[in-house]
C-alpha cells in the first residue's frame, strides 16, 4: 500500500464529476437493481464510487429530502434518468454531510489511521482494488476497482463496514452501531468518469473547507 497525496489545487463543485451523460457509450449488463432510501444499481465491469458515513452524520429530516430524490425513479426509467437522480441524490447528501458539526468520529486519528490499514486488509481479503480513497470526518469516500474481485461489491463493503466498525468502538470505547447501514454507490460510466470521480475524492476536503491543499490532508488511500 502507498499512500500518494498528489498535487492537486484548487476546489472543485460537487457536480464536477457529475456531467452530462455520453451518449455514446455502450450500456452495461445489469445484475440487480434495488432501492431503500437510495437505489443501488449493480452492473456488470464498471467501476463504482462509494460512499459511507456514519449513523446518525445526517438529520431525520434531511434524510426524508434524500429518500424522496430516490422515490422519484420509476421501474420504466432508462439508464440516464436513473443516473440524473442518483446524481441529485449525493449532490444533496454530500451538502448536508460536509455542514454538519457533530458525530465527526473519524476526525479521531487513530480511528482514521485504522480505516486506511482496512482499505489494504479489504483488498487482500476480496481483490477488489481500492484505487481513491479519502477519509472524512463523518463519511468516507471510495473508488472501487471489481475486476478480479472474488466477492460482489455488498460483500466487499459488508468486511469493510463490520471490521471498521468494532474497532472505532473499540478505540473510541462506545457500544452501538458506527456505519449507517446504508451506503450510496454509483457505477462509473467512462474512463474518463473514473478520473474524475478520483479527482473528486482527492479534493473533497478542500471543498468541505478542511483544508487548502490536498497535501494538507493526511487521510487519503491510494
């Protein structure tokens, strides 16, 4: 594992890795679609954005606004429409996450420290390739690489979120659930979407206002 914080400057909108769709570009094999208060959407070799945050990081009635974003997609809505909304669906939570002041957990270092040795036990353990990946004070950020996975990306994020889990509470010494047990995930359309949803992770603490400079953050996996 090594741990490259990059060069990059500059704050970039949410919506940056958020564009309009390629019209173009082949429509992947679906595996499975279902939906609790965000969809997840499984497709066939694509790479997928995640993000996890922690129970109780989002107020229950900013967790309606988010749910009815998601109820908004039909069962006959076709590839782009299904991605508009998942799109509007993170930008709002992602809004919400990055203003709120309190359970800010991993802001602990030794919790944060822990979560990036886990990235490294959950690649060896699953062969899913963790290719970005950023830990912020109340969720985390991860781009997820399945092409020589042996598990699917639930099972892959299931290790993650169960390991993690005990040993923040362990650490923090506090009982009870970490994670929400929810997380959002959106498959990666393009190559070029990959890139910048990896620029997207590199420069979330600068848009959250954390800090100015990518290499003034220390929690990033790569």
């Amino acid at each position: 594992m090594t741990r490259d914080f990059g060069k990059i400057s500059g704050q970039i909108d949410p919506s940056y890795f958020l564009g309009e769709l390629e019209k173009t570009v082949e429509k992947p094999q679906t595996v499975s679609f279902r939906r609790r208060n965000l969809p997840h959407w499984r497709v066939v070799d694509r790479p997928y954005f995640v993000t996890i945050r922690l129970k109780n990081s989002i107020p229950l009635n900013r967790l309606i606004e988010i749910k009815a974003i998601s109820e908004k997609i039909k069962s006959d809505d076709d590839n782009e429409e299904i991605l508009n909304i998942q799109r509007n669906q993170f930008l709002k939570m992602e809004q919400i996450l990055d203003s709120q002041k309190e359970n800010r957990f991993l802001e602990n270092h030794e919790v944060a420290e822990m979560i990036l040795d886990a990235f490294a036990m959950v690649e060896g353990k699953t062969l899913w390739r963790i290719a970005t990946a950023v830990v912020m004070p109340n969720h985390i950020h991860i781009l997820m690489i399945g092409e020589k996975a042996n598990c699917g990306l639930d099972d892959c994020l299931k290790l993650l979120k169960g390991y993690t889990g005990r040993k923040s509470n362990q650490i923090l010494q506090r009982n009870g659930a970490f994670w929400c047990p929810e997380y959002f995930d959106h498959w990666c359309r393009t190559p070029e979407k990959v890139e910048d949803v990896k620029r997207y992770i590199m420069n979330n603490p600068i848009s959250a206002g954390l800090v100015t400079k990518t290499e003034n953050w220390r929690w990033y996996y790569k």
